[in-house]
C-alpha cells in the first residue's frame, strides 16, 4: 500500500486510473465535485473502488464541512450551515450549540454513509482571528479556543456515530494565516507563547483519529519549511507538545503555498512525518510517478489508518437524516430570536 490519497479526474474510474491504482494500492481517495453527478453515480463510485482495493472500510474523504466548502450540494443533498452559525447560537446558548453541532454532524454522516464515502475532512478546529486572510473565517467554529474544542468535538462525536471519520483541520493551526494557502505560503511569525491559542483546541482533541496539516511557515517553530514539509513541527509539535497520535495527512499538495513536483513533495511530507501524502487533482502523470517514487506504507502508519478506520460506530437505528436535521435546525433558530 502507497502512503497517498489520490484524486480521480471524472465521475467513473477510467481504464488508466484503474489499472494504476490496481498496481499501486493507494491507502485511499478524495472526491471534489467533478467526481459527483448524483446519489446513484457517488455510491457506483465509491463501491468500484472498494472493488479495486479489496478493502470494505477503505478511506473515501470528502470535503463537507458546509457553506462555501461543500462538494455534495442542494438541491440533491441538504445545504449545510457555516461554523460561524454554531458560533452564534454558542453566544446564547453553549449546550444548545454543541447539541446542534452534535445533530449537523449525525446528518452530514447519513449523507456521507449511504454515498459510500467514509472521511470528512472536517471539522476545522482553525481558531478565527479578526486581522486574519478571509480563507478560514466562518469556516471556523469561533475565535475562542475552548468553544471552538467543544463544537468540533460535538461534530466529530456525529460523525463517529453516524459511520463517517472526522479529519480536524489544520494542525497545527490556520487561524492566523495573512494569506491564503492556496494561492502563497503563508509566514506566521508569532511567537511560541502567543501559538498556544492555536494549539488549544487541536490539544484538546488530541485523540481525535485523523488531522490534517497546515502549509504555513511558522516562523518560531522552524523558519525554513512550512508544517507539512517539516519534521521538527510535526515530531515536536504536532506528535509531541500537542500530543496528536492519530492518522496525519498533509493538506493538498497542488496548493501554491507549496514548490515543486508532486512526487517530490509527496515524498518530502511523507519523510517529514506525514502518514499520507494528499495528491487531489487525478492528474495522471502526477500519480504516476507519485506511485513510483514513494516507499510502501509503514507499520505505524498502517496501523494509524487502520485504527482511525476502525474508530466509527453505527449510529442507532432511529436517528434518521430528517431527524438530525430537524433538531439542528430547531436549535439554530434559537440564535436568531
């Protein structure tokens, strides 16, 4: 098994991605809205490639935090509310907010679930700072460490529930990023004592089963190589200080924070400590040689993924989608009144 996550080019697995991933045996997929038709086409999908790998609980991510990061979008599926939403109701009422962020959670799995899809790369624990790049904003759950830790818990505890792995995003924090990373490298230069705030809410869910990393320089924890690409903030922060032993994967590699060929950076974040390397665009010249130039998956990389795969529970049987949504939508009301 390569340490990768491969994204796919169309809406069915093509002959070429089909015999490269057969070949190959990448730990697992991402699907972006060029990969999504409808409900029957996704679980087509999905199943052709737990078909390939032999694997029935193999790692099938997708972005669905919701909001204007959503690739599973209405009128087909429920639109889904920002964090910035949960923020708000958390103003009048913590445990009605917790407890909608709870039931959002349940519902995105059912969506999720009977599409086949097994990770959502949520919830960021991202920690909103006001003078910061838009990139992050109502994606956030708030700008205080403490209520952004209890409503990405209370997310990661439906998703769990509802069958679906919860990523948290991006260890080991985007909140104060100047630019976004998709298009620049961001440079942080605060100071170690000021990235505690950051590092809060990632700490207190440091057993949640996967994370993903930030393409940020942060200059008081390694001044040369952005988080994904360095093995000082990932064995010494991220592992160490912050204590996170789950799944690690990188962010996107094709993001512009980032220089270089694919291969070579999928195999610098998998040197810096990363457990998988995240490849999106199905490009195939970039998977190719991502495949021949990484090593095969390590034991305690392995067991991370199988651990982060084996940690969802079927949810109980009468916790419909419509419930779930009901209930979040109810709660939510209170923050407008």
């Amino acid at each position: 098994m390569k340490p990768v996550v491969f994204g796919l080019a169309g809406e069915a697995v093509s002959a070429d991605e089909r015999a490269l991933f057969t070949a190959c045996d990448p730990a697992g997929y991402i699907l972006f809205g060029r990969n999504i038709r409808d409900a029957a086409q996704v679980r087509a999908l999905t199943d052709e490639l737990r078909a390939i790998a032999g694997r029935a609980d193999l790692f099938i991510m997708v972005d669905q935090e919701g909001g204007r990061v959503a690739r599973m979008k209405p009128p087909l599926w429920p639109d889904f509310p920002t964090g910035a939403a949960f923020d708000a109701l958390y103003e009048r009422g913590p445990s009605s907010a917790i407890e909608a962020a709870r039931s959002n959670g349940r519902a995105l799995a059912a969506i999720l679930s009977e599409a086949g899809i097994t990770v959502n790369a949520a919830p960021v624990l991202d920690v909103r700072q006001a003078d910061a790049n838009d990139v992050i904003g109502d994606r956030a759950f708030g700008a205080e460490p403490m209520r952004v830790a209890a409503l990405g818990r209370a997310t990661l505890d439906g998703l769990r529930a509802g069958g679906v792995v919860g990523v948290v995003k991006h260890i080991p924090g985007h909140g104060r990023a100047l630019v976004d990373s998709h298009v620049a490298l961001p440079v942080v230069t605060a100071s170690r004592d000021d990235l505690e705030w950051d590092f809060a809410p990632f700490r207190l869910l440091n057993k949640a089963p996967a994370a993903m990393t930030a393409h940020i320089v942060y200059t008081a924890l390694d001044d040369a190589r952005p988080a994904s690409l360095s093995p000082r903030v990932i064995g010494e922060i991220i592992r160490g200080d912050i204590g996170f032993d789950g799944l690690l994967l990188s962010d996107d590699l094709d993001m512009k924070a980032l220089n270089g060929p694919a291969d070579e950076l999928a195999e610098a974040v998998v040197a810096a400590g990363c457990d998988l390397a995240l490849n999106c665009w199905g490009r195939m010249d970039e998977m190719t040689a991502i495949a021949a130039r990484l090593p095969e998956m390590g034991d305690a990389a392995r067991a991370r993924l199988d651990k982060a795969m084996a940690s969802v529970a079927a949810g109980p049987d009468d916790w419909t989608l419509e419930e779930s949504l009901a209930t979040r939508d109810a709660l939510l009301r209170q923050g407008l009144i």
